[in-house]
C-alpha cells in the first residue's frame, strides 16, 4: 500500500495561496476605491476587475489541478460532521471564486463597462444587456457573495487552527509546510 501524501504539491500550494493574497487584494483595492474619487477611484476598480479575472482564471486551473489531484482526506479521527463542513465549504469556496468574477464580469458588460486586463489588453464583455439596472442588481449579488466568501474565509481559517491548536494533527501542515510536521 501507497504511503499517504503528508502535504499538498508545490502546484497545489501555490495556487491556493496565490488566489489567497488575491482575494486580500480584492478587499483592499475596494477599500482603497470607496476611500478615493475621480480617476484615481476607477483605477482601483479597473485593478479590482483584473484581478477579478485573474482569480476566476486561476480559479478554473486549481479545480482542473484539484480532479486530477485529489485532496488529501482529514485524519480518520475527524467526526463526519466536520469532514462534512470541510467539504461542503470547500466545495463553496469554488462556486463563490467562479461564480464572484463571473458576475461582476456580467455588471460590466450589462453596463458596457471596458475591462482592460492589467492595462495590457481589452477583456471580451459578455453578452449582457439590460443597462445600469441590471449591472445594479449583478453588483448587489456580487457584494452578497463577497459577504459569503468572508464566512467561508473565517471558517476556513477557524477550522484550520482547530486542527492545529486543539486536535493537534499535521492538517494545517499540509498547506503551510513551513510548520514543523508532528510525529
């Protein structure tokens, strides 16, 4: 029988922390657009839709990495309530990283918004008509969802110190290599 994997692949990690300090970025250059006006404001939104895009696409290669990779099981001693919590908020984390870029994408294109990716080239708009009223209720979803996603960020996060400071496993292990591997 196979030894089992003890940490994630190096592809692994650097997606999940990439796509990580990018959803802290997104949080920041939001901050940094309602704290400003005029051109300097939509700069911060121009950046906040690049690397918007940038996530979904990252996104789509780490679900891609993540079939052909599974995920590494949690400890046999877990409860199957918690496995369960484990997956399922995995599982949204996919559908709210897709789903987030894809409808602020839609916003844009409902209200004939450009998108220049990283001031490099122009980002295709969806098919999306409906004017300023449907980029209103697309942006009112995406600002739902990025209200989701922080719960499932503190989850996460709760869920991976639990392992570390109360079951005392090697799961926080797996993604941060850096910290020392229990016997």
């Amino acid at each position: 029988m196979a030894e089992p994997r003890n940490r994630y692949s190096t592809v692994s990690l650097v997606l999940h922390w990439l796509i990580a300090a990018l959803v802290v970025a997104q949080v920041a250059l939001i901050a940094a657009h309602d704290a400003t006006e005029g051109p300097l404001s939509r700069e911060f939104v121009n950046l906040h839709k690049s690397v918007g895009l940038g996530i979904l696409v990252l996104t789509l290669g780490r679900l891609g990495w993540r079939s052909a990779n599974p995920a590494i099981p949690l400890p046999p001693q877990t409860p199957r309530w918690q496995k369960l919590v484990a997956r399922g908020t995995h599982v949204l984390f996919y559908v709210f990283l897709i789903a987030m870029p894809l409808v602020g994408w839609a916003a844009s294109s409902a209200a004939g918004r450009d998108i220049v990716w990283l001031g490099l080239f122009e980002w295709p708009l969806l098919p999306v008509g409906g004017g300023r009223e449907t980029a209103g209720r697309l942006m009112d979803l995406h600002e739902l969802a990025a209200k989701g996603l922080y719960v499932l960020i503190f989850l996460h996060v709760v869920g991976a110190l639990k392992h570390h400071v109360v079951d005392r496993d090697n799961v926080l292990h797996r993604m941060i290599p850096l910290i020392p591997r229990r016997p």
